[in-house]
C-alpha cells in the first residue's frame, strides 16, 4: 500500500511538473494581434451570419412557392 501511495505522488508532482513545463512553452499574442484577430473573427461571424439568414430565406420562400 505505501508504495502505491509514493507512486501515486510521485506521478502528480510529475504531471504537475510537466504541465508548467507544457505552460511555459505558450507563446501569447501581443495585444494588437490579438485585438486585429478578434475583429476579423467578429466581421467573418457577421458575413456568416448573414448569408446563413439570407439561403434560410431564400428556401422559405422556394418551398412556399412550391407548397402553395
């Protein structure tokens, strides 16, 4: 039994270590790429948006022509 407990520790302090080794190996984005990234995003999600609205509208109105 204690030598499950020993591994068992010895394997958190490990992936604990590993996790911060993982972390410090992130390269963050300076605010102005990040502030240019985050519009584009915002502009593609509108013209998305948009032209998802516009094919639904434009089915509704070819099924309802077809139906009646």
């Amino acid at each position: 039994m204690a030598n499950n407990e020993e591994t068992s520790t010895t394997l958190k302090r490990s992936w604990f270590q590993e996790l911060k080794g993982e972390f410090k190996k992130i390269t963050w984005l300076n605010k102005a790429s990040l502030a240019k990234q985050s519009v584009v995003v915002i502009i593609v999600t509108i013209i998305l948006g948009a032209l998802i609205a516009v094919l639904d509208y434009l089915i509704k109105y070819g099924l309802s022509f077809i139906v009646g």
